[in-house]
C-alpha cells in the first residue's frame, strides 16, 4: 500500500531528506502531528550526534509519528537502534507497515532488528523508559511527544536521565505549551466532539513554557547545557506544513489549529519554540 518508487537506495542515500519528506507526506494527519521542518530538525541533529560520536546510536522516543519515521530512517542508513513508547498501540503497527513497505523494503533492512515499538506508558515503572535500564542500554536521544503537560515532560525527562549516555541530546515538541498538569487543549478537543462545553482553564495550571522550564532544570543538575540552533528555527515561517493543516475544521480541530497562523505576531513567537532541543553532559 506505501511501497511507492521514490529512487534507488543509491540516490536515497545520497538525498536523505528528500526521501525522508517523501515518506511524511504519504502518512495520514494523525500520525502527520509535526512541520516538516521540525522533521527534519531531528534527522539533522541525529547526524550530528553520530558524526560528534563517532559510532552508532541508540534512540529513544515517546509518543509516535512523523518523528519515528525520522528516527528510523537514520537507524536504517547508519546501524542506529530505536525505541518508541505510545500508549495507542494503532500507531505504532500502523506506521510499521507504512514504515516496512516505504522503507524498509527499498533499503533491505529489517525492522525488527531497529525498531521497538512499546506500547505502554513511557512512565509506567516496569516498561516504560526505565526499562532499559534493565536491559543495560543507554539512549544518546530522546525525542518527547506524549502529553505535553509540565508534570509529564519532567517524569519522562527524569526517567530518561537514568538511562541516558554521559552526553545527551533532549528535544520537545510543542515546547511552549505552558500548562503545569492538564492539557485543557486536547481536553477541548475531546470535549467538543462530545458536543460539551468547553473548559475555561484555570489559572493555577499556567507554567513558564515547558522550554524554559527544562532548561532551567537541566542547567540545575547538569555542568554543560547547550540549547541547539536547529534547523526548525530558521525554517518554519516558510514551511508549508503550517499553511496546509491551518485550515482543518473538523474533530473539534479548528481552535487548535488556528495557532498554525504565522501571520500573527504573539502565535509566531509561541510557534518559535514549537521544537526546542538542548544538547547535555553530565
């Protein structure tokens, strides 16, 4: 069903991030949930872990889409080794066959052997991220994307220190939401499909933006904290990703996506730090 002819693996390996977006654009919106800017944004700081290491890598992600395509394409062209935790099992054998058919077939390699599709809480004490722990692995990266509330961002950020490699890199997505336990965004969404009215948020659930929050903690605990200049930052004002799904109106959608509007100065500056990632050394 996703086995389309995009080149030969020759040319794929050549132009990476041409057949990276190839393979975004064939997946549905709601496993699409990143600009294709910020995609690339990871497949970027992947390479430049690998070529600053000088071997190959072990990563890890919680929440699954566009982002898994991106980490698994570079396992795929460089021997990496990924996991990914989701508590919506669908999506993660959903984009294993696209994943399979699109790539994997193309450049002759395995699944099974890159990819560990989890599908628990990234929290949960005996399989979420700690699990590698007992495993004996240790994880260069680690990209987060589950619920983006301050409380769950600093659990997995915690869980992820104790299997993380002496140097790091962390990155986020949706990185200036500011809310401390409940995401009222999504709790809206739900809600209005429900045909229910929607929650005003309280006041007491308002934090600093989820960027300045984990920068203050790592720099807290950690010697050497770098914020990276990645490539999202200088790449998401023309990035067609935003102007396409702006529009969306339905599922209950439609105030969601109206932050898409970068021609609106406040939502341009929230939309800056959608992606954030910080490079660390213990």
């Amino acid at each position: 069903m996703y086995d389309f002819y995009f080149n030969t693996k020759k040319e794929i390996q050549k132009n990476p991030e041409n057949f990276l977006l190839f393979v975004k654009k064939l997946l549905p919106r709601w496993l699409n949930g990143i600009p294709d800017s910020e995609c690339l944004a990871i497949f970027k700081i992947l390479n430049d872990i690998r070529k600053k290491k000088k071997r190959n890598l072990i990563l890890t992600e919680t929440g699954c889409g566009a982002s898994t395509v991106a980490i698994f394409l570079h396992c795929a062209l460089y021997n990496g080794r990924m996991f990914s935790w989701d508590i919506n099992s669908n999506k993660g054998y959903y984009l294993k066959s696209i994943i399979s058919d699109s790539i994997c077939k193309v450049l002759n390699v395995d699944i099974h052997k890159i990819w560990t599709f989890i599908s628990s809480s990234s929290t949960d004490p005996f399989v979420g991220l700690i699990v590698l722990k007992e495993m004996k692995i240790k994880s260069d990266f680690c990209f987060f994307d589950t619920e983006h509330t301050l409380k769950n961002v600093m659990n997995e950020l915690n869980d992820f220190l104790k299997i993380s490699e002496k140097s790091f890199v962390v990155a986020f997505d949706d990185a200036y939401y500011q809310k401390k336990y409940v995401n009222f965004v999504f709790t809206n969404i739900i809600r209005t499909k429900l045909n229910l009215k929607r929650i005003k948020e309280p006041t007491s659930n308002i934090s600093k933006p989820l960027y300045t929050e984990v920068q203050n903690f790592l720099k807290k605990n950690f010697r050497n904290v770098n914020k990276i200049n990645d490539f999202y930052k200088s790449n998401y004002l023309n990035d067609s990703w935003f102007s396409y799904y702006k529009e969306v109106k339905d599922f209950g959608l439609a105030s969601y996506d109206k932050d898409f509007d970068l021609k609106n100065e406040n939502k341009k500056k929230h939309i800056q730090h959608r992606f954030d990632a910080f490079y660390v050394i213990k």
